[in-house]
C-alpha cells in the first residue's frame, strides 16, 4: 500500500490573504515534514495565519502569558508548557477529532502575521522568509521538538533550516513543473487549432 499522503489545510486571516501564498505555504509544512523523517507517515495539519489579537488570546488563554508571541503550535501529542499561575483554562478546548481516511491528526500552528512583520523588519529579511521560518518551527514543535536545552536547539534549528531549504527546492520543482504543463497545453491547443 502506497505511504498515505499529508492533508494540509491553511486558513489566512482576510487582511493577510494578499500577503501570503497558500501554496507556498503548504510546501513549507511538507518540507518540514520531510526534514523531520515524517513525511511519508499520512498527516493532516492546519496552519492558520492570524493577527495579533488572536495570538494574545490564545497565548494567555493556552500558555498564561498576557503578550502577542509570533507562533503557537496545538498538538493532541505534544502539550507545551503553560506559563500562568494555576492550570491552563482548556475546559471547553474542544479534543481533536478522530480523523477518517487513516490520517493522523499532528495538530495546529497559527502565526501573528503582524508579529513576524516586526521581527522581519528587526532581522532584515523579507516578511516571507520569516513567515516560511514560522510555519517550520511551528510544525517542528508539533512533532514534538522543542528548544529548551542547547542540544534540542542545535537539532530543532537545524531541522528547521533543512526544512526551509526543502521548501525551496520543492517551490522550484512545482515551478517547473506547472511551467511544463502550461508550455504543454499551449502546444496541444496549437496542434488542434
């Protein structure tokens, strides 16, 4: 039986629909997938680009902590720490559904676009880059990495940048491909005109 493949839903908030490509984004998720060696395993994830306010609310709600943070990852099997005093509030968080199809449920990521705007704008590189960065280190921490300790740092990163320099060579293939296909059809509809 051939490896069930990834299903990956993104969801961009409307402001930032002109500003990310959901493709695009979508090779990010595999190639960090990949990177990870857990590619071929039949996942389904969902990546959310929101806005501040999202972040904060989610942040203070999940984590305890009352300020925006750039991603946050939401795993049925990795939990991430809680921050605040007392126990998180998750009573009406709602258990990931058991998905059908035989895929299994990794979790969520959702990003502050307006957060990786700053620290873009701060590091000197294009928003994209640090978007693209994001969902890589949001997807690594579904998988359960984590950068607490300098080792599991030294892994995570450089996961995370094989998983960055995936994506690039898969957008390039893609790219190639879909110019292939567009330089195909042009020839078929001259043959039959």
């Amino acid at each position: 039986m051939p490896p069930l493949a990834s299903h990956i839903s993104v969801l961009v908030f409307p402001s930032f629909k002109r500003c990310v490509t959901q493709r695009r984004l979508r090779v990010v998720v595999e190639a960090a997938l990949d990177a990870a060696g857990a590619a071929e395993e039949g996942r389904e994830v969902s990546l959310v680009i929101a806005d501040d306010a999202a972040l904060l609310e989610l942040n203070e709600r999940h984590r305890g902590e009352s300020a925006v943070t750039d991603v946050l990852s939401f795993s049925p099997h990795h939990a991430g720490p809680y921050m605040g005093e007392g126990e998180p509030d998750d009573e009406d968080f709602p258990d990931f559904p058991t998905p059908d199809g035989g895929l299994e449920e990794l979790g969520e990521v959702v990003i502050s676009y307006p957060q990786a705007k700053r620290q873009a704008r701060e590091a000197g590189r294009p928003v994209v880059a640090e978007v693209e960065m994001l969902v890589a280190h949001g997807v690594l921490h579904l998988l359960g990495y984590d950068h607490a300790e300098p080792d599991e740092e030294r892994e995570m990163f450089a996961l995370q940048e094989a998983a960055l320099e995936r994506a690039v060579a898969l957008a390039r293939a893609g790219a190639l491909a879909r110019a292939g296909n567009l330089e195909r059809t042009r020839s078929l509809a001259k043959a039959g005109a």
